[in-house]
C-alpha cells in the first residue's frame, strides 16, 4: 500500500498535488510519502514483535544503500529505526539523521582501513566481517585503538535469489561472504583473538525475493552453524538475517507479506535463544516514492512505433536500464480513451534510455505529467549527472506540508565543482 491516490481526478502524494510540486519544483523529482514510510516500517515492526521468544530485542535496520536522503533516513530513525551501512559515508548519514551508532550495522565485502577505525570511533552495533583478510585488517586496527568490536561472520549460504543475476548476493560466485565451512574456522580464529569479539553470524542472499524458501534454507543453515559453534564453546548471541524481501513494483503482482516472512523466520529461530537483526531496504522505501516527470513530446512514426518522450532519463531512474526494471507508469491527470502502446524513453544520447518497450499507456500529450510508481528505492541515491544534466530533486510530504529535501543544483553550482587545469 502507498499513498498515492488520484483526488478529484487528479494524482496526490497525501495531500499535495504533483502537479503543484511539479510547478513549484520542476521535473523530473523525486517525491516521497512520510505516511508510506511510516506504515511499511510498522507493519514490519509488528510482524517481528509478535514473536519474541525467537527474535529477542530484534533490530530493524534500514539499509542506507536503498535511499540515503537525510530526511528518509531521519523519519524511520523516529520510529526507532536503525540503518545497515556499507561505506563511511553512510555511516556518517545515519548519525547525522539521528540513529543511535548502537544502532548501525557497518557491512560491505571491501570496507577500507579507515572506514573500519572510523567505525570504531563512533562504535558502531556491530561489523559483519566477510573475509579472512578483513578480520585481520579489522584486527590490526582495533589493536591499534585498543578496542574492542562486536562483529558477526558473513555467510555465504551458496543460496542466491533475487529479482536479477545483479542483485544476487547469496550464491556460490558472488563477492559476498565466507562459505559456511570457512566460516566456522574463522569464527574460531576470531574469538581467539583479544581484539574483537564475535557474536553472532550474518547473511544476505539477494533482493527482490518473493518467494521465502530461498530465504529459509539460508536461516536454517545459520541455525545449523550457531549449534555448531556452540558445541565448540563458542558464544553466538545475534543472528543478522539481511533483507531482500520482494516489493510489488507490477499491480496485482505476488509478493510474501512482511507477516508471513517474520513467521517463517520465527519457526526457524524458535528455541536458539538469539537477538534477530533484519535489514529491509526495497521494502520499506521503493513503494514510498514515485519520480514525477513531463512528457517532453509524443513522437509517432509511419511504422505505427509511438516514442513517449519525457524529461526523466536513466540518470535520474537507471533500474530499468541496469536490471530491466519494471516500474507501472501512470499520468497524473489521466484523459479518456483507450490504452495504446508505446516505448517509455528519455533524453539521453543512449538506447539505454528507455524505460519500457510497447507499454500500454492511457492518451498522453506533451507536458502532461506522468509518474513512475516504486521508485523510492535505489532510484534518487543511484542518480548521476550524465550528459550534464542537473541531478534530480527530492521532496518529502507529510499529509498537507512538503519540503525539498535535496535540491536541483544550478548549472553554475554544477560548474564550479571542476577547475580547468591551471595551463588551459
């Protein structure tokens, strides 16, 4: 559920019109619902609290790499939200937008020296180590600081899922993580050691997953781990679960509830006597934003072919281009008529630049305005400035108000970031 609603014949974000932001702020823009981000957050919050006794004093950590806007970050951190972070400066964001450090988790398969004693210093919940060679990197520099980190060991369960081979992060040939075997052994080197303290386990095997077997048998084989580590006298208190957990991006399309994904893993988790961690990004975000653009012009070839042109391109919205995205399309004033066939596309000098082939789309005129719905999630924090276009505005709305949250830079804003080589 979102709450994007057409009123009066018009679409809304809550109570403000798009076609007022897009007056007020220019298009494309991102625009995102503080009401949506609040429900998908609750619904999961409930779902993992209606089982305790499996999930102990479970944390919800957003992941930063879905939206990083201060202000996306700063409403789930009202709600109690933490954040799952992969580079610095995510941690950084996540301060800065109110999240306790006991609240983040600091991941990533290449985490820098400077990131990890950054991590140290502002003592972060935990860092999920996902190699031999990071725990000793970690290790050093913790000796170096005379500290001591919680860490858990990234599985690789050799169980990939996910809606795209890109956004697989759990199979056998993936970056990510410590084979289950290699895992145990190095569960055991770290507790050896005076330098971190290893607490638990942690595993992520992809995005976009709508079917919960894939998920389960990775939860099953870290319960499977924990009692083998416990037979060996070693303590493991946390189980960090990822996320990954689908979004119906397509009407009508089949997803696994929040409900349904928090019993499974409850049924799994039953009896090990552990702290859960989950990690949704996509779920809580993607359905709580939408990129409002204009159509540019409608372009009809003799071949019958219709080009609906609009001022968004694939550096403003680049899933469909990198993962053959599929986000709905809908005007926000719609016409009478029947739905005809066309090809989304943008501006960009790129075939990339298309957003949809042979979409059936209701009738469009130039500077009508149409959104893109699921677009909350790694859509603004994947933008660039390609072909020099000015990098695409934020606006977050909270029933009737609405702010810009991220500005368009101007073009001597953009400008003045580079300097021409003093012999030019």
């Amino acid at each position: 559920m979102d709450h994007f609603e057409l009123r009066g014949g018009e679409l809304h974000a809550e109570g403000v019109p798009l076609s007022r932001l897009a007056t007020e702020v220019g298009t494309p823009v991102y625009v995102y619902s503080t009401a949506t981000l609040t429900r998908h957050y609750t619904v999961l919050r409930d779902a993992v609290a209606a089982h305790p006794t499996a999930f102990g004093d479970a944390l919800i950590a957003f992941a930063v790499k879905a939206n990083s806007n201060l202000s996306v970050l700063a409403t789930l951190a009202r709600l109690g939200c933490g954040a799952d972070t992969v580079s610095e400066g995510e941690i950084r964001r996540a301060l800065k937008a109110g999240v306790p450090p006991g609240k983040i988790i600091f991941s990533g398969v290449g985490k820098t020296d400077a990131e990890l004693a950054y991590a140290l210093d502002v003592g972060v919940r935990q860092i999920n180590v996902e190699s031999p060679a990071e725990l000793d990197r970690l290790i050093a520099v913790a000796a170096g600081k005379g500290a001591v980190p919680d860490i858990a060991i990234r599985v690789n369960p050799k169980i990939g899922a996910g809606g795209h081979a890109k956004i697989t992060t759990g199979g056998e040939g993936d970056k990510f993580g410590v084979p289950a075997d290699e895992a145990l052994a190095l569960y055991a080197r770290a507790a050896a050691s005076p330098h971190v303290n290893p607490v638990g386990l942690a595993c992520h095997i992809g995005s976009q997953i709508t079917d919960l077997a894939p998920l389960e048998a990775a939860f099953r084989l870290l319960t499977d781990m924990t009692r083998t580590l416990r037979s060996q006298n070693l303590s493991v208190t946390r189980l960090d679960l990822g996320g990954g957990l689908g979004v119906p991006y397509a009407g009508g399309a089949q997803t696994a509830s929040p409900a349904d994904y928090a019993a499974m893993a409850a049924r799994v988790l039953e009896g090990l006597e552990v702290e859960a961690a989950f990690e949704p990004g996509r779920l809580l975000a993607a359905n709580a934003g939408v990129l409002l653009s204009r159509v540019i012009q409608i372009t009809d070839r003799a071949d019958g072919r219709r080009f609906v042109v609009l001022d968004s391109a694939m550096n403003d919205l680049i899933r469909p281009a990198m993962y053959d995205a599929f986000h709905e399309v809908k005007p926000v004033t719609p016409r009478p008529g029947p739905d005809r066939a066309c090809d989304i596309v943008g501006p960009i000098c790129e075939t990339g630049d298309t957003f949809a082939r042979d979409r059936l789309l209701p009738p469009l005129e130039a500077e009508d305005l149409v959104v893109f719905s699921g677009a909350g999630a790694y859509g603004a924090v994947m933008s660039s400035e390609y072909n020099t276009r000015p990098l695409v505005p934020e606006v977050l709305v909270d029933g009737d108000r609405w702010a810009v949250v991220r500005a368009r830079p101007s073009w001597d804003e953009m400008l003045a970031r580079e300097a021409v080589a003093d012999w030019l």
